[in-house]
C-alpha cells in the first residue's frame, strides 16, 4: 500500500494573515486615538540570536503599523538600571507592550525584571499575573509561541474536543501555557518531561502532539500515532548548520495527517502573534483607561 504524506502546515502563510489582519486593527487604532501602539522591546548585551530576534521584531512591527522601538543596552548594565527602565515604559502611556529580550546576561534575575512589567503590557505573557489567569481561564495576554501553536492546530480543522493532546517539554514559556490552551479547547492533556517514562509510548497515545523540548529528531515517526497532528516548535542544528525540529520529519510524515516543518512552521507565528498581542494590549489599555 502507497504510504499517505501528512500536509504540511504552512506557518509562513498563517503567520501573513495574522499580521495582515494586526495591520488592519493597527491602523483603525492609529485612526481612533491619532498615534500606532507601541511596542517597546529591551536588549541587555551583545547575544548575536537575539540581536537577530531584536531586529526581526523591529522591522515586523513597522510593517504592520506598529511603532516599535529597540532598547539596546550594555551587558553590564546594573539589574537595578533594566528595572527603572522597566518602571518608566510602565509609565508611559505610549507604550502598549514590553518584551524583555531573554536571556538576560548572567548574574541578572530575570524573575525580578519579568516581575516588574506592568502585566497589560506584558505582551510576552510572562508575568505571574498573566500566566495566574491563563491558568484560571480568564483574558490574559498569552505568550506567543503557544498562541502560534493554536493558531496552526485550528488551520487543520482538528476537533479539539476530548482529543488526547501530549505536549512534551514544560517550559513556561512553551510546554506549560500550549498545555492551558489546548485544556481551555476541550483536550485531555498530558505533559511529558525530562523525567517522563516511556515516552514513546505517551507520544503515540497523542491525537495532537506539541512537542517542545530543544533536542534535534528526539521524536520519532514511529512514535506519531497515525493520523496526529504535530506541531514542532524544536530549534536546533544539525552538523550542516540546517535548522530542524525536534520531530523527525520525513518519518513523521509517514504517519501524522497534518505536521509542521522546521523552518517555516511554528516560528513565523511567534512574531505574528507578539504584533497581535501588541494590538490586543492597545485595545485593552483604552477601554480601561
Ligand atoms: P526549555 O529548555 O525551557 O524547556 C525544554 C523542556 O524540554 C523542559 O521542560 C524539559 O523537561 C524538556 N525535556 C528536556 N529533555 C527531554 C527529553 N529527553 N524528553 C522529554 N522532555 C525533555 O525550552 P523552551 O524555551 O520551551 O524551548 C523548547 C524548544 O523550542 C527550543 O528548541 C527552542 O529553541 C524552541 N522555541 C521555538 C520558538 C519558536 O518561535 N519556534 C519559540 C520558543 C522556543
């Protein structure tokens, strides 16, 4: 019997109609209240990834109507001087979202610099109070990477009601709010770790498999249950320096209906729903001011 390919997900595509749609929203803002939101973004150091992220995010929020502005300061800046920066953004009205550029240079907390952010314009969705209400099912802004993932779930048409979901790593960045979203839809959900047993035998129970660990092909085709969705939000390296995921593709795609590749999958979402999370900000900021 011929094998099935899965469709792959297009998340370059997805991410163009988000951003098209926050280009929408950011100029009937900029209409309504005579300035575009602002999205303020704090780079402590010389980390060339997140020079590069910086600079992505920068050019994306001019593209979409957003006016964003880059905060680039030494590494040895003081923790104390990020946190004034920190209060004064907090301070002005014409900053709808913050997003401290992580990792900060070692020796800095970045728990008491995220703690800071004034939560409604905590666009990444770092901050106790915004995770606290995803938790609770209340409006929270989201981080980004888990909302791309959603986004990219629903694209397949996959019900969502009492599926299995597994999600591997248990970040809060990734692992720990895509497992909220995916609760909040209805899913029975699992989330597996470092210290998960018999992993491959969790992963092949998944209706929807979100995996986010950071480990190049950790997971298997022949763990995917046939017909899945998988979503891999793993960046790596191979030994030709090409990004890959943390799914083996080509296997994988054997076996799963609808799958993401790395690159052109999850990440182009990240930065589309940061813009959205920005608008969102705005929006919200205005109607309780
Ligand atoms: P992290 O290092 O904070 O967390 C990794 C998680 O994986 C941990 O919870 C850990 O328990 C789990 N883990 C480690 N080894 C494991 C194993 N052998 N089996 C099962 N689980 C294991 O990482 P993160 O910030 O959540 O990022 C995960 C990956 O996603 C990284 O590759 C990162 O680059 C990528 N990422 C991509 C985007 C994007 O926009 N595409 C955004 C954020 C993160």
């Amino acid at each position: 019997m011929a094998k099935e390919n899965a469709r792959v997900i297009d998340g370059k595509a997805v991410a163009a109609k988000v951003r098209a749609e926050v280009a929408w929203r950011a100029a009937a803002f900029a209409r309504k209240f005579g300035r575009a939101p602002g999205l303020h973004v704090i780079l402590v150091g010389d980390d060339p990834a997140s020079q590069v992220y910086v600079r992505n995010k920068e050019k994306a929020a001019r593209e979409a109507g957003i006016a964003g502005v880059a905060h680039r300061l030494p590494a040895d800046t003081p923790e104390d001087d990020i946190v004034a920066l920190v209060r004064r953004l907090n301070a002005d009205d014409t900053v709808d979202g913050i997003l401290v550029q992580l990792p900060l240079p070692a020796g800095n907390s970045e728990q008491r610099v995220l703690d800071q952010l004034d939560p409604a314009k905590d666009v990444d969705g770092l901050h106790p109070v915004n995770a606290g209400l995803l938790v609770s099912g209340r409006k929270a802004l989201v981080p980004c990477t888990p909302q791309g993932c959603m986004r990219l779930i629903a694209e397949t048409g996959v019900s969502l009601v009492g599926a299995r979901a597994v999600v591997v790593g248990r970040s809060n960045l990734v692992g720990k709010p895509v497992a909220q979203l995916l609760l909040r839809e209805h899913a029975t959900v699992t989330m597996a770790h470092s210290r998960t047993r018999e992993l491959d035998a969790l992963c092949r129970t998944a209706d929807v498999l979100v995996v986010a660990v950071g480990k190049a092909q950790l997971i298997k085709g022949s763990w995917v249950k046939p017909g899945a969705v998988v979503i891999d939000v793993g960046i790596n390296r191979n030994d030709q320096g090409k990004l890959i995921g943390d799914v083996e593709f080509d296997s994988a795609c054997e076996v799963a209906s609808a799958i993401t590749p790395v690159p052109g999958g999850v990440g182009p979402m990240t930065i589309a729903c940061l813009l959205s999370n920005t608008v969102d900000a705005a929006e919200s900021r205005r109607k309780q001011g």
